[in-house]
C-alpha cells in the first residue's frame, strides 16, 4: 500500500472516530460527574475534572478508532493482502 493510500485510510478512521469520541464523551459526562469518580476499590479519583475530560476522550477516540482500523482490515479482501505483503517483501530485498 503506498502512502497516500494509507493515509487516506488512516484518515478515514481517525477523523470519524475523532468526531464520534466528542460525541460520546458529551453522553456519558452529560450524566457521570468527574467530581464524585471513585476507583474500583473505593478510593476516590485524585484527578481533575479537566484531566478526566482528557483521559475519557482520548480513551475513547483509541477504541473506537481501533474498532475502525479493525473494520478495514476485514474489509481487504485476500488479494489485497496478499499483494500488500508481496510488495513490502519486493521491497526488502534487492534484486
């Protein structure tokens, strides 16, 4: 796969699951206050409320980002893949 291609497809997986984190921080912080998170132990999360923001939208931009990069590569089908492979051995060695 050349560049350009793969980062029209990188883009084509960040750029939705950029939007959809924002979309999905506001839901779930529309009803979770950062204030009151405690661990699963109990202790109370001694992160400010700006940092979880932070943390929360970048955990969800990873996974579903991860969940698009998965659902292209199912997509390829075996000849692309086999063609992406060949090139990159073309690639390695000298002829």
């Amino acid at each position: 796969m050349s560049t350009g291609r793969f980062t029209l497809r990188a883009l084509a997986i960040l750029w939705p699951a950029f939007l959809m984190a924002g979309v999905l921080e506001m839901l779930v912080f529309a009803v979770v206050d950062p204030a009151t998170l405690h661990w699963f132990g109990g202790a109370p999360v001694e992160i400010a409320p700006a940092g979880v923001y932070t943390l929360a939208f970048f955990v969800f931009w990873g996974v579903i980002a991860t969940a698009g990069a998965l659902t292209q590569l199912l997509q390829q089908s075996a000849e692309e893949v086999n063609r992406a492979e060949a090139a990159a051995a073309r690639s390695r060695w000298p002829a």
